[in-house]
C-alpha cells in the first residue's frame, strides 16, 4: 500500500502529523488482517521527489521511513519483523518536471510516498471467501488476474473538443476482473496540435466520494440493476494511473480499478461526465 507522504508529514519534516494517526490505523488494521508473520518482514519504504540533493532526499526518506516502521510497531507488536528502508527520489512513479521542463507540482506530490509491503497469509483466521456465481448479491470473489501484455480491442471511443482548445479521445479496451475487483482499460489520446497542461474531463469532478480521482468521472454501471460502481480508493489513494499532459499524437494508457458486480454481469456501461457513454463494455 503507498501512502500519501504529504498526509502523514508536514513539508521536510519527518515527525507523524496529526492527520497520520486515522491512516496509519487503517494501515495497522489491514496488516493485522493480511499480513503473514511467519514470512517477513514487513517492509516500509520512503520515496521523496527531486527537490533538494540526493544525498538530503536519502536522509528524508529513511526518516520518513523509520517513523511510519515505529508507529506500525507500536501497534502491532513483536509478532511481526520489521525493515524500514529510504530510496529517495530514486523510484519516481511520476514526472517530477513536465515535459517543457516545468515544474510539476502534481507528480511530485504523488513522488513523495511511503510504501508497505509484506507476505499475504493464505489463510486468514476467522475469514470465509465465499466463490462461484451469486445472483443476490452486488460483489463477487475472483482469483487474482494473470498479467496481460495486450489490452485487447478497442470496443468504444469517446471524442469531444476541450474547451480552451485542443481535443482528446478516450479509446476504451475491454475490461476484465481481478480478485473482487474489475480493471478498466483506456487509452487517452491528444488529437489535436495543442498541449493540455490538465486534460479534461478528468480534473475537477465534483463527487464527494471520487473527486480526488484523476478518473472519478467516468462511472461503470450494471445495465441491469443500475448499480453505479466509482473508482477504488485504497486508504488516501485511488487505484489508477495518473492521466498525463499530452501533446499530439501522445496516448497516455491507464488502468483504474472498480468494485467488481456480480459474476453474472458479462458487460457495463461506462458513463463519463461531459463526454458520453460507451455501452456493452466487455467484463471477462
């Protein structure tokens, strides 16, 4: 799980914040849950991004680190091995400059990170999965996908001029299920001569529960049941690709992840505030 450093850290400091204490109790209680004792450790790595020297960032992040490996500890007890490591701004998962070579203060942001890992039991005590077709309820419980290198077809396309200028276009792959989750696939082109420092319709969305989503406007819906799904959130971060600046002829290619629907439920429609809809979106 990467947690949001901004959210547990007040800026170049290494001291929990007031705000750490509610995430890192999720962090706690869902270790507690997943996490296997008899294969350690449990992991906690520091991520900064590039402002500052190297040497500076190392330093914040193995503070950083150690500070979240103290608090889970404290918590959880002897029971389980802990490692806390910094790797500075050396494994960015986004641009920390824009292409231009402009700052990007939204890349940096999810640069700046603390990361938990470790083993997943197998077996839980006290947790019955329950598998196999069930028509009376919403969510189901799958294997975990194997990796896919091809994204499939493309089963719809949503095309719509930007306001300010500039186009872009959707391209929607077929979707498929992972575990209880289902990971749609797009491709976000830029079809036009014009750079779009935020592409639309991605930011600003208004809804309370995703609008810190880069993909909290585009909806699933089960044409049955009209069961609206919303993107995952896993504690302060949604599951998904960030969507990028893009100039001409650039695809940015993001995976968000959703609550599955029932086993039953073989297509969706996605709906995408200020573009449209595509139907009969393949679920697999």
């Amino acid at each position: 799980m990467a947690l949001r450093a901004d959210v547990l850290f007040a800026f170049d400091k290494a001291t929990l914040s007031d705000k750490a204490t509610a995430i890192l109790d999720e962090a706690v209680t869902e270790t507690r849950e997943r996490a296997d004792p008899d294969k350690p450790p449990v992991l906690i790595e520091g991520h900064t991004d590039s402002k500052g020297s190297g040497t500076y960032n190392q330093r914040l992040s193995v503070e950083r680190a150690e500070a979240v490996r103290d608090y889970l500890a404290a918590k959880l007890g002897d029971g389980y091995t802990y490692e806390a490591e910094g790797r500075g701004e050396d494994e960015p998962i986004a641009r920390n400059e824009k292409r231009d070579g402009g700052d990007d203060p939204e890349g940096r942001a999810r640069n700046r990170r603390v990361e938990i890992s470790y083993t997943i039991r197998r077996d839980r005590p006290d947790t019955t999965v329950t598998t196999g077709t069930a028509t009376d309820v919403r969510g189901s419980t799958r294997r975990p996908a194997p990796y896919r290198a091809d994204a499939g077809p493309v089963v719809g396309s949503l095309d719509r001029p930007r306001s300010g200028g500039g186009r872009l276009r959707v391209d929607v792959h077929p979707f498929y299920r992972d575990g209880a989750y289902v990971v749609a696939v797009f491709d976000v082109a830029s079809v036009e001569d014009h750079h779009i420092p935020i592409p639309e319709p991605f930011k600003g969305f208004a809804h309370t529960f995703s609008a810190a989503s880069d993909y909290g406007a585009f909806i699933l819906v089960d044409p049955e049941t009209e069961a609206r799904y919303h993107p995952l959130r896993m504690h302060a971060e949604f599951v998904e690709n960030s969507v990028f600046a893009l100039d001409k002829g650039e695809v940015n290619r993001s995976y968000a992840y959703y609550p599955a629907p029932a086993d039953d439920v073989t297509s969706v429609t996605l709906e995408a505030a200020g573009l449209g809809e595509v139907k009969d979106v393949p679920v697999s």
